[in-house]
C-alpha cells in the first residue's frame, strides 16, 4: 500500500479487546491486545516534514503521551526488545546458524509491535523502524511547590534517562571534548554536578549518543510546558515578582531555556529530530529564545490534526466493529465537537471512558483529570465584558474574541486576548472558524460539547462566585435596578451552572424551577417579605416580593408567575401567558393599599436549561 493510500485508511486495533484508560506504554497496550484506534501515521506525517524541532500542542488526555510513546518504540533500535517479536516463526529464527538476511530483518520487525498497523505499509517510513537512539522525556508529574523540587523532580528524570542509556557511561570517546568529559562525569554523580551542568546534559547525551551510533537521535518531550505552568500559578498565588531571579517562576524558566535551548539550538550535527508536546505554546521570548528551527502546530492548524483525538471516521468504525452502534448518538452529543485544524475530534480519554463503563449513560470523564490552575487564576483577573461572554457561550451561543497561538507568561494579565487563548488551547471552548485579527486570530469561540459544558459551567459558577462574591447578588441587584434584561442573562446562567437535566426530569418539573428562583430570593430576605403560592386578587401568584420598607421608594414591588414551555420555541410565548395571568387575575393587589413605587410583573418561562422573562409595569 502507497503512503497516499494509507492516509486515508482507518484502523482499529482489537477491536474487541479491552480498552483500559491511562495506559500510556505503546508496547504494553500492543502486547496486552488491547483494543486501540492506529495513530501510527503520525510516523509518516513526521518523516515526511522539514523541520528540526516539532511543537504540538493539544488539550489534556488527547493522545500525547501515548503517541510519544509510540515513536518512542518506532524509531528505537529493537536490540533489548525482543519481547515484543513473534519467536518460532522461520522468518524469526532466520537459517540454521541463527543469522538473517536484510529482507528476513524487515520482515521480522513487521511481526513486532508495527504489524498490524498501517505505518507497517509504508515500505519507506519502514525503512526508519528501529534505527535511531531516542531520548525520551514526560515532565507531566513535575507540579511542585517550590523551585528546589521541581529542580530536584527534574533532575532526577534526566538522570533515569542517562539510565536508560548504559553505552553512553563511557566518556573516552573520539569527539568529546575534555570539559565535556568532567561536566559528564559531573552529571553521573549527581551531588557534584551543578545546575549549569544539569541545563546542557541532554546537549551532551544527544552528543555522546551520535558518536556512539554513528546517528543522531530522536528527541521526545512530553508535557515540556507543565513545570513552567506550576512555576508560573505558584508565583501568582505567592505574589512573587515575576522578573525576580529567585522567584520560583524565573528560576524556572531560566533552567527550561538552558536544558531546551542547548539541546534544539546550534546542535544540527548531534539532533536527527525532535518532537515536543504541551497544552499552551509559551512564547520564544520565555523560553524558545532565538530557536529559529521551531514548528509550532497547535489546535488552529491543520497539520497533525488528525492525530490526536479520535476522528469521525474512526469512531463510527470503532462503534460499529465492537457492535454499540446504538451508543454512537450519545456518545456525539457528550464527547464530539472540537475543532482541530480542518477536523471535528472526539475527545479520546472521554471515549475509551464511555465504552469501558457501558451500559452505564454517558457522564463526565475529562473534567477532573487536570488542573485549572492557570485558567483559575486568569479568571480571577477578567473583566465584566468577559464574563457577558461567558454567559452567551454558556447559553449555547458563540462568541468572536481574538486569540493568540503563544503567550508570554510574563505579560498574561495585561494581554486581553490570554483567557480565551487559555481556554482554547486546553479545550474548554473550540474554534469554529479563524480569521486574521488585530491582535493574532480572530476566532469564533463555542462550547464543544456536553461534557465540557458542565466542565465549563462548575468553573464559571466558582469564578462567578469568586468575582461578585456570589453571582447571585448580582443577578438580584440588576432585578431591583429593573435591568430585566440583565436579570435574565443571570437568570439563565445560573440555571446552567446549577440545575442538573436530572433534577429537572420530574414530571412536575415546575416546582424544581419554583424551589430554585425561591432559593436565590433568600437572599433579599433582608429588605423584603418573600411569599410563595399565597393567595392574591384572584389567585395564587407564584411568589410576591413585598418591600419590608414601605417608605423606601429604591424597593419595588415584585410579582412573579412562571410556565413550563414545551419547547425552547414556545419560550416566549409562554413568558407572554404567563405575563397575561399577572394582569388577568390581579396577583399585584397586594400592593393597593401601600403602593411602592413601582411594582415589576415577570412571567418567566423554562424549558430544559434555558428561561425567557416578559415584563410589565403597572
């Protein structure tokens, strides 16, 4: 099969085998015959692409440790894996003396852990299988509280990753030099090597490799922007002056530029290629200083696209040979709708989670598995007009914001474009068309899915919180002011923060409604006489806000009736019903005999998440 070919197949994996969450060893999901969707195409894409240095950036638990892991176990020499070889077969065993031939040696590597995937097609990228050294690095786990251990966290991987390497405990080698050769011997007993020593090892073991393979190896970085993201939130929280040298956040950086810079800059001879993986692209000016052979690929860009996340296509297939077919239209409406590059994704940990625990229905599976520190304390920081723009997209509308492909962390909190660059590279919102603005991309900004959206609603409702001190007064202060339409905006943000599909499934689903709005008006207990289904004029209004003080004339009378429409279409006309019902049954006579100022009539409808207010004056 030609590579054209196989860039257009799908393929599954076992496609009755387990599919375990969290498993991000390539060879151990290939040997256990678990069930998986083939990325191995990525290897062709990467082989066929010019640059030096790779950066993609992708939400969390979207298949970037694991595709790592899977170049990890392409490119590396097979030598020490023979685990991962059909043993018995003639092709295997090679003659009677044990040798093989070259056509034997390939074909065997095709028995491995590349098989049956489609990469395994492509005779050219096959001819790259198992021929380079690979240095492979995840800082995912480094999210310490101080700058020494996550000095010392960091450290500890680089030596694990010398480890891994035994060929190169040996330094008397043609071509390294002689400081070479101390500041290695340093670096091999750690207490003596000092942290200029520690920022240029990997410079050194990619050196130290090529002379010893006589090939350049492949570099893999997993999560490379974590330390930097815990270095920056702690720093914050501590009030440390960035720009500080002994600011946790500085320290940081400085060590990230040094071990990053010597080893993707100036080291042509010494690098075949390397390939780094995070949530948010930091800008050059932090980290990247004058490495001029990056390529950045984030979620806009339509190289990589398809790689990570499970696509359409492969879901369908998915479903349909592990026959859940009937599954797939929920599975859509929960786990679907990123926009990455030119593609819609699945989310992937979301996925394997909602097949593993069928029966049970969809729920929430991404939400609790990262931290939202960052966009916490972007939050914190927000306008009032972002938070208007919170509100629509949490109503299910979009909104157009400018977006940035990389931030300099320093100047987070004066950029205005940071937030929502923060939430869509971390995948809170999605972009569903760009366009060039002032101030990088002009993007139009939605919620993805279901799953999300109740992510996004539990942050928003903390942030809401933490801004007015409760999002509530706010809502009430703007009811008082007789802002109604500023009271509905509240309204049904809070409705979508708070009141769960479930709790709304009863049949007398009114009454969930009435509880809730009765609830919030705890809150005016102070200044007025909350009454709830008590009779007056004609009737029994739902609920009457009657002035404590009759005499305060800021206090407006309120009365409230409420309907359940059938249909988000028949909101408005069911607000206008119930409206009607104020004036027909004469709910405002309560107020005749000391008449406030003014009295309010709202009838407001709902319908699922989603509530229309009508009013009048009399």
């Amino acid at each position: 099969m030609n590579p054209s070919a196989a860039k257009q197949s799908v393929n599954i994996v076992n496609p009755q085998g387990l599919m375990p969450r969290g498993v991000s060893d390539f060879a151990e999901l290939v040997k256990q015959q678990h069930c998986f969707v083939d990325k191995s195409l990525l290897i062709q894409e990467l082989l066929g692409y010019g640059d030096k240095v790779v950066l993609i950036t992708r939400p969390r638990r979207f298949g970037k440790t694991i595709n790592l892991s899977m170049l990890h176990a392409f490119f590396a020499p097979q030598e020490g894996h023979n685990g991962h070889w059909q043993q018995g077969s003639a092709v295997a065993q090679g003659d009677s003396k044990g040798n093989r031939s070259s056509q034997q040696r390939t074909q065997c590597q095709r028995t491995d852990l590349f098989g049956n995937l489609l990469i395994a097609q492509d005779e050219q990228a096959m001819q790259h299988h198992g021929k380079y050294p690979v240095i492979a690095l995840t800082f995912k786990n480094v999210k310490k509280m101080t700058w020494q251990d996550a000095y010392m966290s960091l450290r500890s991987l680089i030596s694990q990753e010398i480890d891994r390497h035994p060929e190169c405990k040996q330094f008397e080698i043609d071509g390294f030099g002689d400081e070479e050769r101390r500041q290695w011997r340093r670096i091999l007993s750690p207490d003596d090597a000092t942290q200029n020593d520690w920022e240029n090892a990997l410079q050194l073991l990619c050196k130290l490799l090529t002379l010893h393979h006589k090939k350049p190896p492949w570099l893999l970085l997993d999560e490379y922007d974590t330390p930097i993201h815990a270095a920056y939130v702690r720093s914050q929280k501590n009030r440390e002056d960035l720009d500080a040298a002994d600011s946790y956040y500085d320290q940081a950086i400085s060590f990230m530029r040094g071990l990053l810079g010597t080893a993707l800059k100036g080291n042509d001879s010494y690098l075949h290629k390397a390939v780094i993986t995070g949530i948010l692209r930091v800008a050059k000016e932090d980290i990247f200083s004058d490495l001029n052979n990056l390529g950045v690929y984030g979620v806009m860009d339509w190289k990589f696209d398809r790689h990570f996340g499970f696509t359409n296509a492969e879901v369908q297939q998915l479903f349909q040979q592990r026959q859940i077919g009937n599954h797939l239209q929920q599975a859509q409406h929960w786990y679907n709708g990123y926009q990455l590059g030119r593609r819609t994704i699945y989310n992937p940990w979301s996925i394997v989670s909602f097949i593993s625990n069928l029966p049970q229905p969809a729920q929430e599976y991404w939400v609790n598995t990262g931290s939202t520190s960052l966009i916490e304390h972007l939050l914190e920081t927000s306008s009032k007009t972002d938070q208007q723009a919170i509100e629509t997209l949490l109503l299910g509308d979009t909104v157009q914001r400018d977006v940035a492909d990389n931030l300099p962390l320093r100047e987070l909190k004066s950029l205005g474009q940071a937030l929502w660059s923060v939430l869509l590279t971390s995948g809170y919102v999605t972009a569903q068309n760009t366009t060039v603005g002032v101030l990088g991309k002009l993007a139009t900004l939605r919620i993805p899915n279901q799953e999300v959206r109740i992510a996004f609603q539990r942050l928003a409702l903390q942030w809401f919180n933490d801004v007015d001190d409760n999002c509530c007064p706010t809502m009430l202060q703007t009811l008082l002011a007789g802002d109604i339409d500023g009271f509905a905006r509240h309204l049904n943000t809070l409705i979508a923060c708070t009141l769960s599909f479930f709790d709304l499934a009863i049949p007398q689903s009114e009454r969930s409604y009435h509880m809730f709005i009765l609830g919030l008006l705890s809150h005016l207990s102070g200044n007025y006489k909350v009454r709830s289904n008590r009779e007056s004029g004609r009737g029994r209004p739902d609920l009457l806000l009657i002035p404590v003080d009759m005499q305060n004339r800021q206090h407006p009378g309120i009365v409230m009736e409420f309907k359940i429409a059938d249909s988000e279409d028949q909101l408005q006309q069911s607000a206008q019903t119930a409206l009607e019902q104020i004036e027909q049954k004469k709910y405002a006579a309560e107020f005749q005999d000391h008449p406030p100022a003014k009295v309010l009539k709202l009838g407001i409808a709902f319908c699922n998440k989603k509530a229309v207010v009508k009013t009048g004056t009399l």
